[in-house]
C-alpha cells in the first residue's frame, strides 16, 4: 500500500519539491557541453602561443563571441550543479551545507557573469 | 536478532584491505574528481578572459604565467580533466537511457573511456605546439 496521496503521485516532485528538475537540467547541460567544450578547447589550442592581439581578433568575431558566451554559461551552469550535488553528499550539517550551497550559487554567478561580460567587452569594443 | 560486531570496519577503510581493485568505482571517483577541478578551472577561463577585457598589458601578465612550466602543467592537467570528465560524461548518458548496464559493457566503455580522453589531450596539444 502506497502512503502517497493520489495529487502528490499525479505531480511527483517528491520531498524536495523539485521532481527530476536538477537531473533533467544536468543532462541538458552535459549534451549542450559536449560539441561546446570540444570547440572550445581545440580553438584555444589553436590560439596556442599567440598574442594579445590575435586573442582580441578571434573574440571579435561574431560567432565567436556567441559561441564562447553559450559555452561560459553552460559550463557555469553544468558546474554549479554538479558542485551542488558534492555538497550535499560530503557536507553534514545543516547550517555549513546551506552556506556551502549559497556560496556555490554567488560564486558560480559571479564567474558566469564576469566572463561573459570580459567576452562582450572584447567583442563589442572599438 | 543479530548484533553488530564491534569495530567492524566502515567503508572508506574497506577500501585497498577487503575490497577488490575495480576500474568501474575507479572511474566513477575520477568523473567527480575532474569535475570539481574543472568548477576551479573556471577561475582560469573567467581570469583570462577578464585579462583579455584588460587590455594589452593585463593580458601579457596573464599569459605569462600560462606559457610558464607550472602554467602549461595546469592546462595540460584542466585538458585531460575535460577530455576525461566529457567522454565519461557521455558513457553515464548512455546509462541514462538504460544501455551498456551489464558489466562486460561496462568495463569496456570505461576502457575506452580512457583511451579516448588520451587520444583527444594529445590531439589538442599536438595542435597548441603544432603552431
């Protein structure tokens, strides 16, 4: 015999209120990395040894900058799910895994937005 | 009813004296090890683009420390950890839609989990030093 109501089967979001969301999302991000990260790690490699100047030049190209602003917050968003979910196996106590956690989101934000505006900045300037 | 016995051994310490050596629990650990190293890797990335934004001389003290011994350990270190973290990524994918459960598949994917990581570093760094 199941000790659920029939709503709380019918909406399955569980004691943590949030279903398969964090799952869900993790997965969408992890597909959306795959040809990201690719692109991104063999275009720095290939950016290998060059100066401020190329740098600038490769930013500065439109699909460049939109590919590399989709990368960061994929990435961001991938990490802070995957550190968020550390957290809540390693860290006991309440009040440390709550801080932990507020910490995870400020920080990965923080990142998130610094780069992607470093990223505008470059490819919008001059 | 049974009693546990005293000062039975936990897990953590089960580990190397009672449980057998598995590439499976192996890899498992590496995919969260290379993951939270890859979350302070983007310290790095977001540094160097800020670096970038910075101007000519922000960027070249920046680059500096990249093209250094202990900065070029580092990428080399980040590239493996993305190149690893990604092609595992994909082989717990698979799992996701249930396929390659059994444990022969298992093992061969982490196989090959392992050798494509590699051939992909060394791909990415034979194109850095290839220029």
């Amino acid at each position: 015999m199941s000790m659920r109501s029939p709503l709380g089967r019918a909406r399955g979001l569980g004691s943590a209120k949030d279903g398969t969301h964090h799952f869900w999302v993790q997965r969408v991000s992890a597909v959306a990395l795959v040809p990201l990260a690719l692109w991104f790690v063999f275009s720095v490699a290939r950016l290998s040894g060059g100066d401020f100047f190329m740098v600038r030049h490769w930013v500065h190209a439109p699909s460049v900058a939109v590919t590399l602003v989709l990368f960061i917050a994929a990435a961001l968003y991938h990490s802070m799910l995957g550190v968020q979910v550390v957290i809540e196996d390693y860290v006991g106590s309440e009040g440390a895994k709550i801080a932990s956690l507020l910490l995870n989101k400020f920080l990965h934000a923080i990142v998130a937005v610094s780069a992607i505006f470093a990223v505008l900045k470059v490819a919008l300037g001059q | 009813m049974s009693h546990p016995t005293p000062n039975r051994p936990l897990s953590p310490f089960m580990l190397g004296q009672y449980y057998r050596f598995q590439l499976t629990s192996l890899l498992s650990i590496i995919h969260r090890i290379t993951g939270v190293g890859l979350s302070l890797g983007t310290f790095l990335l977001a540094g160097w683009l800020i670096s970038l934004a910075g101007g000519p001389e922000c960027y070249a003290a920046f680059a500096k420390h990249l093209t250094a011994w202990y900065g070029q350990v580092l990428l080399f270190g980040w590239s493996w950890a993305l190149m690893y973290h990604l092609c595992n990524g994909i082989r717990h994918l698979g799992w996701d839609v249930g396929k390659g459960y059994a444990l022969s598949a298992a093992y061969a994917s982490g196989y090959a989990v392992v050798v494509v990581s590699l051939i992909l570093t060394a791909a990415a760094w034979a194109v850095a030093y290839a220029h």
